[in-house]
C-alpha cells in the first residue's frame, strides 16, 4: 500500500512538472510582446528595452525557465548580488533560508508566482483574492450535485422502467445537453429577470412570489451604511447553473452502476438470506457502485475549480475564471500562467486522493498499481 501511494505522488509530481513546462513555453513562445502592450506602440526603444530588462524578458528563454522552475520549487535559490541573473531570482520570498552560501542561499518558501505586468501585485495575492470565491461555488455546487444525485439515482434504479425512472432519465439527459454558457443565460433569465418580481398566475387572483436576484455580484456587496457583507443571493444563481450538469451526470451514473451491481451473485445471495431490500442496496450494492461515480464527481469538481469561467463571466462572479478571463484578454501573462498552474495542480491533487479512494473502496487497486 505505501509504494502504491509513493508510487502516485512521484506520477503526479512529474505531471506538474509537465504541465509547468508546457505552460511556460506555450506563453513565452507566443508571437504576441507583452512588453509592447504595456509601453505602447510608440514608445522609445530605450523605454522598451528598460521594460524588457525589468521583466527578465531580455534573457535567453532557457534561462528564463530555470528561474521560473527555481521560482516555482518549494526549496530555491536566491541571490543578494543584483547583477547576477543567470539562474537566480532577485525577489524577496516569503520563506526562510537555512543554508547560506556566500552571497546566495539556499530557501524553504511557497511557490513563488511572479507579479502581474500590470498591476505590479503579486500573482499569488490576486489569486488569493479570487480563489475563495471560485472553491465555495465549486464546493456547494458538487455537494448539491452528489447529495442529490445519489438519492435521485438510487430512486431511478429502484424505479426502473416507470415513469418516474423514465422522467428522471429525461430531465437529466437535458441537464447533460445544456452548454454551461447557454444554461448560465438562461438561469440568469430566468431568476433575475422572468422571476424577479411577483409572477401573476393568468386567470386567478394568485401570485407566485419573485426570487429578488440581481443578474450579477460576487460573494461580498458593499452596502453604504454597512460596509462590505456577505450576500449569499448573489450565489443562488451561478450555484443553480454549475450544479446542473455534474448532478444530471450523477444521477445517470448511480442508476447504470446500481442496476449492474444489483444484477450480481452477491447480491442474489444477500437477498436470499432474507435481509431486508433496504439493507442489500445501502449496505451491500451501493458502496460497490460507488466507483464510476467517484470518478466523476473528482472530474467535475476539477472542473469547478478551473474557474467555470462562462458561469463567472455572464454572473459578474468574482473568481478565478473571471480573473484568468481578464488577464488573457489584457495579456497579462503571470497572472495567466499563475492561474493555469494552480487548476493544474488541483486537477492533479483531486485525481490523487481519488486514487487513494479507489485504495480504500477496493483493495485490489492498490495491489494492481
């Protein structure tokens, strides 16, 4: 079992080491110059060179990728001579050294992520600021979604072949149809437009009360006599839209593995032992159909976290998706690459302790790995 887990960690270190340098020579070969779009086309040679030299842009691009690995790298050097830029970084790093070398030492810090051409900030502080944003919506959505999910699954199993299975198969084949930018316009239609206000019932005296929702805003909202506050409106929306497709796949997955599992020797033996049908299926065939569906709600919260960036983008929602959007549209490429590595990583890190699941559900696993 421990050569299994140190077997994924060193697979998924030298994953991040691949997608690192993918992302690194994928923005820093592109024919664009981010240099020119900050100076201006007009601007002075020397104003360019200047920029270029501030940015590290004029060194070789090997060069340029041993720093950024050395950036990256939890333990680094850093160097105090400040014409010294060959596979050195200047910045100051949030860490500690423990062993010095002369005019350079050897650093235990996070990784370091550069700073936005733009604004000057840190890329880890912007990314700080909007990432707590993107994980609650990430994180309530594929609750949302597997909580009811597995009911509704378990219910169309049971259910099969009535209407009731037949219905939930049909609204969850829509749920899986619908584009996230398509679903994400027409839930903001809907809640923020159709039904903001009271809805009259055509031919009676009844209303339907309005759900109040505005069609954008983040987690907080600045209020003029309270300051900044959660508004926990603001997410009902872009919750309702992220959650669809993860849930509609769920429920297609539950009811497809249980049905298989259920048709199994095990089972046929459990119920002929006389237990009750309640207890064959929570006991005995659910955890053995949990796999499929493990797999796709690591899938679809990797997903989340990348940003949902059509969700935040058409809710106005502040977080990672949004911020990467801007960053791309204003080639402010730290910030870009910072983002990408960061999904990447989570991706990386969700697959592993799916991995390690898979371990625990079914021994086997590890034993085959």
């Amino acid at each position: 079992m421990i050569k299994y887990f140190l077997k994924k960690i060193g697979y998924s270190l030298l994953v991040l080491w691949g997608v690192v340098t993918v992302v690194f020579f994928l923005f820093n070969l592109s024919p664009s110059d981010p240099v020119r779009n900050l100076t201006g086309e007009n601007a002075p040679q020397e104003v360019v060179d200047a920029m270029r030299r501030k940015l590290d842009l004029d060194l070789p691009l090997q060069t340029r990728y041993i720093m950024y690995l050395n950036d990256l790298s939890p333990i680094s050097w850093h160097s105090n001579i400040e014409t010294d830029r060959t596979f050195f970084s200047h910045e100051k790093y949030s860490g500690f050294q423990f062993i010095p070398l002369g005019e350079s030492a050897l650093y235990v810090k996070s990784p370091y992520l550069k700073r936005s051409f733009l604004s000057e900030r840190n890329v880890s502080e912007i990314l700080k600021d909007v990432i707590p944003g993107t994980v609650i919506l990430a994180v309530l959505s594929i609750l949302f979604a597997l909580i009811i999910g597995l009911v509704l699954g378990i219910i169309s199993a049971i259910k099969q072949n009535t209407w009731i299975d037949r219905s939930l198969l049909f609204i969850s084949a829509l749920g899986m149809a619908g584009p996230s930018f398509f679903v994400a316009i027409l839930v903001a239609w809907i809640g923020a437009v159709l039904w903001r206000d009271q809805i009259h019932i055509p031919f009676t005296n009844w209303y339907l009360p309005g759900t109040g929702l505005n069609m954008t805003g983040s987690l907080y909202s600045v209020s003029v006599w309270e300051g900044e506050y959660i508004d926990l409106k603001n997410m009902i929306l872009p919750l309702i839209t992220l959650t669809i497709r993860p849930l509609a796949v769920i429920v297609q997955l539950t009811r497809s593995s249980l049905l298989e599992v259920m048709s199994m020797d095990f089972i046929r033996t459990a119920r002929a032992k006389g237990l009750p049908e309640w207890r064959v299926i929570f006991k005995h065939a659910l955890r053995n159909a949990l796999n499929p569906v493990v797999t796709a709600v690591s899938g679809w919260f990797a997903s989340l976290l990348a940003g949902a960036v059509f969700v935040e983008f058409v809710f106005g929602w502040k977080g990672l998706g949004q911020e990467m959007f801007t960053a791309i549209e204003k080639q402010d490429l730290p910030v870009v690459m910072g983002g990408v590595i960061v999904i990447a990583t989570a991706f990386v890190f969700i697959n592993m302790i799916v991995d390690f699941i898979y371990a625990w559900i079914d021994p086997r696993v590890s034993l085959e790995g």
